[in-house]
C-alpha cells in the first residue's frame, strides 16, 4: 500500500471510530477544515503534512484514555449560552474535578447569527435539535430549548431512543411527560437528569433522589416562582400594587411578557407535580393540582396579614392524605416567625417534612442563567462520573396512580376579606352564617385604611372587613360565603386566603 493511501485509510478509520465529520477532524487535527474533503477529492498532502498529522492524530489517541465527555447543547438562550460559556471558562477546573475533559462539540439555536458570547469555532453547528439529539459526535444532550412539546420533545425522545443520556432544565416538559420519558430512559439505560427544572439553582431533586436515605417525606412544601415572590416581596417592603410590581419584574426581565403562566400559578404547578412524583412515589400530574394565582392579591391583603404577624406567599404544597394526595398551589398567609417568611425577593425556597430529619429547608436562586446552568453542569458532572438513579427515584413501573385528594377536604385557618354593604343588620347576617356552619371566628377587623374600593352594582356603599377563622373545613367555609353572598349583604367576591400554621 502506497504511504498515501495508508494515510487516508488511517484518516477515514480516526474520523469514522469517533464518529466525527470530517470538518471536524479537519479543524481539530489537520487546522484546515477542508482537509479530508481535498484528501478525498485526489489532493495528496505533503509528506511533512502528513506527519504532522499522523502525530496529531497519535496524541490525540495517547490522549484517548481519557476521551472528553462530548456535550450536544440544544437552545442557546439564558441557560444554553451561560451553559456553554460556563464550560468553556471553567474546563481546567471542571477536568480537574472529573478527570476527563467536557467539550462542547455540536449547539444548536434558531439564529445562527446572534451573538451569545460563546466560542464557536470548534463546534457543529445544527439547525435541527433531533438531528443534533441523534449525532454521532456527542456523548451526552443537553436540551435548554424549552416547551413542553415540539422540538424540545422530539430531541429528548430522539436521545433517549439511542440509550443517549439526557439532561434539561425544561419543567414544562417534565411536568406534561415526565413518567414516558422516565420509561425511556430505563428501557434503553439512558441517565435523564432534570435538577434545574425545579427551584433553578436549589439541589432538591439530587436531594430527594440520592440525599434521604430511606427518610419518608409528609410533605413538601415551597416557595417555586421567582417572579411571584418578586412581586409579593415589594408589595409587602413597600406598599405598591400588584400591576405596578409586575410591570417592574417585566422590566427587569424576572417576569415573560405574557406573565400568566408565572403569576397565575401554573408554573409553581408543573415544579410541584415533579416534586411530588419524587416525594410520594406517583405518577406525575400536572393538572390534577388545585391552583390559584396571586393576581387577586391586594394591597390591603398585605397589610392586614402583616399587622396580624403574617406574611403572604405563593406556596406549592404536596401531602399525602387518607384520601390520597392533596397538591395546591395558592397564595398562604405564613406566620413571620417560619423559615419560609424569610424567603424574600426571587429566592425560591423547598421545606421537605420527613420522619427522619424532620424539616429540611432548602433555598437560593430558583432561575437565571448562571444558577440554572449550574444545576445543568451538576447533572452533566454526575452523568460523567456514571452516577444511576432511576429518573424519578423509583423504577417507573413501581410509580403508583396518582390519587387526587378532594380540595374541600382540606383543614386549616382561613383569611377572608368581604365588602359588607353598610345596612343595618348586615354583620350580624355575616356572623351568624359563620356560626350555622360551625366555623369559630379568630378575629374580625374592619379599619378605614383596608377599603377595597368595590361598590355593591345597587350603588349601596360598602366596608371591607376582614375575618380570620380559626382550623376549620374548607367545604364549611365555602358554603358559609355562598350562603353570605346569596343574603346579598356583601358586594363583588369575597377573598379567601388560606393560613398554614408553619
Ligand atoms: N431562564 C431561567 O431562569 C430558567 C430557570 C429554570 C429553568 N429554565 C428552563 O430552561 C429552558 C431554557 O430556558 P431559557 O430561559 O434559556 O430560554 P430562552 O432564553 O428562551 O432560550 C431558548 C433557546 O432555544 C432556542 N430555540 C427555540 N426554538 C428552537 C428550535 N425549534 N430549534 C432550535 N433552537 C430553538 C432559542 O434559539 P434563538 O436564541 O435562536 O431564538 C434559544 O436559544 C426552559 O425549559 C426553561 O423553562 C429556565
């Protein structure tokens, strides 16, 4: 065999045994991304370029032992381009953890031109995330693109179908497939890491996959929106209102445009429902969650809670009940006493209640880029070093049905903020409801400084007046305010805030 043709045998046998392209081999061996195509199309290389790459190509095998983790990265926005420039500053350090080098080999966006602040240079270009998912030329996916459908899906699927590990940050698509894509990832002996998909930057998925022992959890509970807080916090620090905080949290890029899937609590729903597949053992259910959003908070809210020693927050809830296991989400006056009080501003924070280390508090920043591609890279870490557990703690087939707890059965102290008409006999109409259903009255406050301004369609004025119950039954509740509003001596619809004794 001629030299030349020994050399572009072991040229084609180097790119095709790493299943790399040959622009690749092109940049990373021979410095001339054309090489291979020009050695194809007849161009013999000098003989002193050959043994330059002859040599690049044994150091580089010499090397081998420890191959880099190869890293596909699919979405370069917040998370995706901190991600990537997060392992290309720190690779000496991430090396020196994990005794092998993580490269980034092949990305993937919808612009080609934006610039993210990422190197590039050396790195596969896709414009189809599942084509990226299924390249010979990664190790491990990485999927920050988002969605709970479409390409997101598609490339996790497309990954895990090939036994190829998966990482995301992506909720939305947890939440919705979660227990399938669990499934998949046993069948083929894929890993799916997902620890920045709850709480951003908050290890509690490691934690509640790796950290308990055999610790049973009660309960979890948490503060899961970041944007939620936000906004609660400055209501509470500083007596705006609820539109004048949101449009600062939009300004300061806390909150998306379109804030409803934030404020009206469906995003603390899709972390819970993971949160509670972990916990409890079950299938994952998004939609069997009761939810209210905070949109309905008021200035007024803030501060009678606060004068009573209580803080309000968008709690995630999850315990296991007689009747099954009852999920919510909705804002709770929390006594200012509790750790979760304290939780403040974007800070995210998640209580697990468990029989053998009673209450573990975890807390810190539940979104950005940094934190988030943190959570992300700790996930890679433990992919890298062979690290197994089932995706949702226990093997899929053992997850049980999920069983929904009835909301109505719910037990607790409740705040209630009414508009009372101001005619003769309407307190007296109000207490005495109360009392028929069996609910004790903690206090009642009626203060000029709490109006909401809310007329009665008659015209007749109203007070606002506040009413704090001692433990009593949600159904109780609810059929004692039907009955208030049926007697017509309150105006609009009555606040309800649910108390939780922390
Ligand atoms: N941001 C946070 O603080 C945070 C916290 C926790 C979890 N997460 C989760 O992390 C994921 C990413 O969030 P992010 O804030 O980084 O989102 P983002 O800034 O909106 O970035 C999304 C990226 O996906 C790319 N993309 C969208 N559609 C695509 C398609 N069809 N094909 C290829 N690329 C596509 C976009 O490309 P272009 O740039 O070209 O438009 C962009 O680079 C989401 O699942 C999110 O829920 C985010």
């Amino acid at each position: 065999m001629s030299d030349i043709h020994s050399f572009r045998q072991a040229v084609e046998t180097f790119i095709a045994t790493r299943g790399w392209t040959p622009t690749r081999f092109g940049r990373t061996i021979a410095g001339d991304p054309l090489f291979v195509f020009d050695l194809r199309e007849g161009r013999e290389p000098r003989s002193e370029t050959r043994a330059r790459i002859l040599k690049a190509m044994q150091d580089f095998a010499d090397a081998g032992a420890e191959a880099p983790l190869r890293i596909g990265v699919a979405g370069l926005g917040n998370v995706g381009a901190t991600l990537v420039r997060i392992i290309q500053k720190d690779g000496a350090e991430l090396t020196r953890k994990l005794g092998r080098r993580i490269a980034v080999t092949a990305i993937c966006a919808r612009s080609r031109s934006r610039d993210r602040g990422i190197d590039a240079s050396d790195v596969e270009w896709f414009d189809d995330p599942v084509a990226l998912a299924k390249w010979d030329g990664i190790d491990l996916f990485v999927e920050l693109i988002g969605g709970e459908d479409g390409p997101a899906l598609a490339a996790v699927k497309a990954a895990l179908e090939i036994g190829r590990p998966v990482v995301t940050a992506n909720k939305a698509l947890l939440a919705r497939h979660g227990v399938e894509l669990a499934k998949l990832a046993e069948e083929t002996g894929a890993q799916l890491g997902f620890e920045a998909a709850v709480a951003g930057g908050i290890p509690v998925i490691k934690t509640l996959r790796e950290g308990l022992g055999t610790a049973k959890i009660e309960r979890v509970y948490g503060i899961m929106n970041g944007t939620c807080n936000y906004i609660l916090t400055r209501m509470g620090n500083e007596g705006i209102g609820f539109a004048e905080c949101l449009a600062d949290a939009q300004r300061l890029g806390y909150a998306e445009a379109d804030p409803t899937f934030d404020v009206g609590g469906f995003d603390t729903a899709h972390k819970l429902a993971i949160l509670a597949s972990l916990c409890f053992g079950c299938e994952i259910a998004p939609d069997e969650i009761f939810v209210e959003g905070i949109t309905t908070i008021s200035q007024a809210d803030i501060k009678v809670a606060g004068d009573l020693g209580y803080k309000i927050k968008l709690l995630g809830i999850a315990q296991r009940s007689a009747d099954g296991i009852d999920q919510r989400v909705h804002p709770t006056l929390v006594p200012k006493s509790s750790s979760i009080a304290g939780v403040d501003g974007v800070l995210n924070a998640v209580t697990l209640v468990t029989d053998h280390v009673s209450e573990l508090l975890l807390a810190g920043p539940g979104a950005g880029g940094p934190p988030t591609a943190s959570s992300v890279l700790s996930d890679i870490l433990d992919i890298a070093r062979g690290t197994r557990v089932p995706p949702l703690g226990v093997p899929s087939a053992e997850l049980t049905p999920y069983v929904q707890a009835p909301m109505r059965a719910h037990e607790g102290g409740y705040y209630i903020r009414l508009n009372a008409k101001d005619v003769p006999g309407a307190f007296a109409a109000i207490a005495s409801r109360m009392g028929a259903a069996g609910i004790s009255l903690e206090s009642v406050i009626q203060r000029p400084d709490l109006r909401v301004d809310d007329p009665a369609a008659d015209g007749t004025a109203t007070r606002t007046v506040v009413l704090l119950t001692h433990s009593t039954m949600e159904q109780a509740v609810r059929d004692a305010l039907a009955k208030i509003a049926s007697d017509g001596f309150i105006a609009g619809t009555p606040q309800m805030i649910r108390i939780e004794q922390l």
